[in-house]
C-alpha cells in the first residue's frame, strides 16, 4: 500500500468547531506537509487542560519546526522548512498534546521523549500500545 503526501492548508472559521480536539495532532503533523497547516479563529485552545497553542508552538520549536504564535492559533510551515528532530517534550500534563507529539516523534530523526506521557491515558488508556503496533507495520 502506498500512502498520499500530506497537503496541509488553513483550517478556520466554521470549521474550528468540528476539529477542536484534533486541531494539536493538526499542528503537530504541519511540518510533514507540502503547505504546512495554520490554524485560526481558535483562541479557545488557550482555556483547554493546558494553553495548547503555547503548547503546540513551544514543542515545534524544540523539534526544529518553524512556527509562528498567533492570538488564535498558529501557522507551522511545510517540510520545505526543514525536518524535525527529536526533542525532550513537555505536554504540559495535556493529553492531548502528548498524543500528537508521539505521533511527530515517529518521523523525526532522533529519539523523542515525552515528559509524563501517561497523562495520555486520560481519553486514550492504550494510545501507546496501539501507537507501537501501527508504527511496526
């Protein structure tokens, strides 16, 4: 089976809503993008279990991604920026962020670590178990 590229584009206005739990995994996969992703009109990830923009911007940066900090998102360039490495992770306790950071980790090069990665275990007990078995496929 042969996979697609990942485009990338803008996801904002009334589509936030739709996407707003996805929207860390989103981010954390723009620089494996032609286009990169930015994200807007979603200054509500500010009030979630951490500030996931701030999140979301300062674990890109220690993986090597460009990115910028918006007031409602954030805009990740492509991989035409550069490729990411592997980085010490802090997910700020988020579940969510520490999923989508382990799934940018898999095609970093390097080793990535996710401080208290169990904080996953809070919407997704086996998200490490599963993630292991689909990454050795």
């Amino acid at each position: 089976m042969k996979g697609a590229s990942l485009k990338g584009g803008i996801i904002a206005g009334e589509q936030i809503p739709l996407v707003i739990d996805e929207l860390p995994m989103l981010a954390a996969l723009g620089p494996y993008t032609e286009k990169g992703i930015e994200i807007r009109d979603a200054a509500e990830l500010r009030v979630k279990e951490s500030d996931r923009i701030a999140a979301l911007v300062e674990n890109l940066k220690r993986m090597g991604a460009s990115v910028e900090e918006r007031a409602d998102g954030l805009k990740v360039e492509g991989y035409k920026a550069g490729k990411l490495h592997g980085a010490e992770i802090d997910p700020q306790g988020d579940h969510r962020i520490a999923m989508a950071f382990a799934v940018a980790g898999l095609a970093a090069e390097g080793t990535t670590v996710i401080r208290g990665a169990e904080c996953a275990g809070v919407s997704y007990p086996t998200f490490f178990e599963d993630l292991k078995r689909v990454a050795e496929r």
